[in-house]
C-alpha cells in the first residue's frame, strides 16, 4: 500500500512538471514559431518574416483588442512587414455550425474594420486593400494561447510582439500605449 502512495506522488509530481512549460508565462527571447489559421482559412505564421503584433482576447476584450490596433505606428500601417493579429478565445463546448457562425460573423466584424481603416489607407495614398491586412483566429478549445504560453481563462487578455523569426520581444496583460508599441516593433 505504500508504495501505491509512492507511485501515486510520483505520477502526479511528473504531471505537474511536465505542465509547467505550458503554463508559464511568455517570455521575452522566447521563440514562440506558430502557424495559425485565421478566419479566412489564411495560414499565418509568426516565423515567416513579418514582425507580428498578436493580441489575445475574449470576446469581452475585443474593444481593448481595437484599441491595441489603432495604437499600432503608422508606418506599420499596409506595411507588409508587420502584421496584427487578434485571437479571439471562446469557450470549449462549440459544435461545428456554431464555429461556422461565429468564424462567418468574426469575418464580418473584420470587414467592418477594413472600412474603418480605408481613411487611414488613402490618407497614406495606400492602393491595398485594408481587410487584407486584417486578420483574427478563433480559439475554440485553448490550442493557440497554449502555445503562446498563456492559458485560457478570464483575465487572457495579453498583447504579444513577436519578431520575424517567432522570437518574442514584450508582452503586455493590458493595452499599452502607442509609445510603448512604437519602440518594441521599431
């Protein structure tokens, strides 16, 4: 019986262990390398040249999430080099119609973003158009903020820049300033 409680510790220390990465906070110099599906079936990669500005959200934080967006530089803006890309969190418990809808209206809400962007666009005389450069993933079950290392949960909110080989550079748990932006994706 003894060595049953043993084992049992044994067992369950490892399991804690083992978790441990994954609940860790992200942190600068980190090399977080990830590909992404956003919700236009795009595959977006954190490694593949851009610098990438992803913000971590629930759906109660998606105004924080446009206010991370509209504080981004203006030279970030139809830049190719630079990407923002919003990852919404839900719940887990969604069937396959319901993921539909709601990846249908996450579009939706883009294209309205696009709109609220082309000012800025001819502004800048930018010909592109501005919902290409747009982009949000859906989280259905954790997956992506996982392996950004910040577990699902209330207080997800976080706003991580990443390089252009995946390596983290600051993170934020709540809106930074436009200055504070500025001087990480310079």
């Amino acid at each position: 019986m003894r060595l049953r409680g043993v084992q049992f510790f044994f067992v369950v220390t490892l399991l804690c262990l083992c978790r441990l990465p994954l609940l860790a906070e992200p942190s600068p110099g980190q090399i977080y390398a990830l590909k992404l599906t956003d919700v236009d079936g795009n595959t977006l990669s954190t490694a593949d040249g851009h610098v990438s500005v992803i913000v971590l959200s629930k759906q109660t934080d998606l105004d924080k999430a446009r206010l991370v967006g509209d504080r981004v530089p203006e030279y970030c803006l139809g830049n190719p080099t630079y990407r923002l890309i919003t990852v919404i969190g839900f719940e887990n418990g969604h069937t396959r119609p319901t993921r539909m809808i709601l990846n249908a209206l996450a579009r939706g809400r883009l294209n309205g973003e696009a709109k609220r962007l082309a000012p800025r666009y001819l502004a800048k005389n930018l010909t592109r158009n501005p919902r290409d450069d747009v982009f949000a993933v859906l989280d259905f079950d954790g997956a992506v903020a996982a392996k950004l290392g910040t577990p699902a949960g209330p207080s997800m909110f976080q706003v991580l820049v990443l390089d252009r080989k995946g390596e983290l550079l600051d993170r934020w748990t709540d809106v930074p300033t436009a200055e504070q932006l500025a001087v990480v994706v310079k």
